[in-house]
C-alpha cells in the first residue's frame, strides 16, 4: 500500500513542508533581504552538492542564463515581499492573501501564452476579490502586510508563467539553480550597496542561523529536488490539487503555534473559505479541459 502511494505521500510531505516556509519566515528574526540572502545561498551550496554527486550538467546558452538570472531576480522581489508580509501581518493573514496568484495567474498567462481569458477565470477572479473583500473588511489593521502579500502573489505567478516557457527550453532542475543563483546575485548587491563591507551588518543570532539551516535546506533545496521527482510521477492536477493546499497547512501550523495572535475574526475565515473553494474550484475546471482534450 505504502509502495503505491509513496509519490502521493511524498508530494504532501513536500507542500507541508512549503506550508513551513511561512512559519520559519515568522521565527526567524532577521529583516526579510537578509533572511532571503541566506536561504538562497545555503539551498545553492546543498544543490551543488546534489547536482556534484549526481553529475547534473549545468551548461545552457549564455542568452538563455541571461534570461534565467532575469526570472531569478523576480523571484528574489517575490521572497522579500513575501517574509516582509508575514512579518508586518502574520502566517494566516500574509499566505490567504498570497492565494490571490491564482487570479493574477488567470490575467498574466494569457498574454503571454497568446490565448484568450477564459469566462471561468475571470468569475473565479472575481470570487477571490469578494473572499479578499471580507478579510480586507475585518483585519484592515493589516493593510501592509495584506498589500506586500499581494505583490508578491503577483511576482509568483509571473515567475510561474515565465518558468512555463523557459521550462520548453531546458531542464527544471537546470533552471531552478540559475534563478537561485540570480536571486542571490540581486540580494548580493542590494546588501553591499546598503551595508559596503560591514561585515557586523550580516551577522545573525545562532537561533536564527539554524531555522535559515532548515528553510535552505529541507524547505528549498530538498523540497525543490523531491518535488521535481515527484511530478514525474504524479498528474498535473494531482499536484495543482495538493499545492493549494499550503495555506491550509500553514493556517493550522500557525494557528498550534500561536493561538493568541494567529486566531482571527469570523470574517476572515468566511473570506478564506471563499478564496480556497475558488482556488479548487479552479483547478477542478482545468482538470476537466484535460480531460476533454485527451
């Protein structure tokens, strides 16, 4: 039994563990570029180690890695604005708002795929706006944490679509180093050009460093290696299905782990309940188109 669904349990096993990414993003006390600049770096040490025992080739074009490092400073953006949401709202709050990718998804992929946006998108678009509405209405003290979590929903689901076309070009597991190496080469900078060579400024506690041990490497590069495995082995819709549900694990985790400021008011759940209906509802539509075309 275990052996039939071992991808299964190791694909839940993977969107758990991206469910924790927010609850470590909440623990470590570092500023979010600092935070980002350590992850990136410790998950691109443990994947060189991976691709050195497996002897992954990493060479691609030189206009294509240009194109790569380009995605991997989007996604840079998108992990700063992501951990800096979490840390000016909190977990529940910052990961329901982040669900809003699938909306901004809906609007991005067309225009860059040339296909036209399909009616259902656009009323599941709007069902995510009114579940959006309700949290809005009831937890405004969190308008910048909601604001960020938004922005950086929308840098996701560009870098998604992005990673949809490079993906036709060369292999994931190619590509995803290049981004990290361009995320880290971004925050790089920025960090030198705030701090110079102020090596105090890139100190971190011990407690923190170990948590940045956990996130780089079980909730990046581990996560990363395994759910490319994974989807060799599992359908599209199975692991669209299983993504969407991180938000739920991340509200439980957070809500075990801190009850007093994790608990919110009824409007925000009946916002949630909205917003991840909408999000299954979404990819239960396209698993029919699968399955019409097949």
């Amino acid at each position: 039994m275990l052996s039939k669904y071992k991808y299964h349990i190791w694909l839940h096993i993977i969107v758990l563990i991206f469910g924790f990414t927010g609850i470590l993003g909440k623990l470590i006390e570092a500023d979010s570029y600092l935070l980002v600049w350590y992850r990136v770096g410790i998950a691109l040490i443990a994947i060189l180690g991976y691709f050195f025992i497996t002897k992954h080739s990493l060479k691609i074009t030189r206009k294509l890695l240009f194109k790569i490092l380009l995605v991997g400073v989007v996604i840079a953006v998108h992990w700063i604005t992501f951990f800096e949401a979490i840390k000016q709202s909190n977990v529940s709050i910052a990961l329901v708002c982040f669900s809003s990718s699938t909306l901004f998804t809906s609007l991005i992929e067309p225009f860059y795929f040339k296909r036209k946006i399909k009616p259902y998108e656009l009323i599941f678009g709007l069902l995510i706006i009114v579940g959006l509405y309700f949290i809005f209405s009831f937890e405004f003290s969190y308008l910048n944490g909601m604001l960020l979590s938004f922005f950086s929903a929308a840098l996701a689901s560009w870098f998604t679509v992005l990673n949809g076309m490079l993906v036709k070009e060369t292999n994931a597991k190619t590509i995803s180093f290049y981004e990290l190496l361009g995320a880290f080469s971004i925050v790089s900078i920025y960090l030198i050009g705030a701090n110079g060579l102020n090596f105090s400024a890139y100190k971190i506690s011990w407690t923190d460093f170990k948590w940045l041990l956990i996130l780089g490497t079980v909730c990046t590069a581990f996560a990363f290696i395994v759910s490319v495995e994974v989807m060799k082995k599992i359908s599209p819709y199975t692991v669209t299905i299983s993504v969407n549900l991180e938000p739920i694990y991340s509200i439980i985790l957070a809500l075990l782990i801190w009850p007093e400021t994790e608990t919110m008011s009824s409007g925000f759940y009946m916002g949630t309940i909205i917003v991840l209906v909408t999000i299954f509802l979404n990819a239960y539509f396209k698993r029919n188109k699968i399955d019409s075309k097949s």
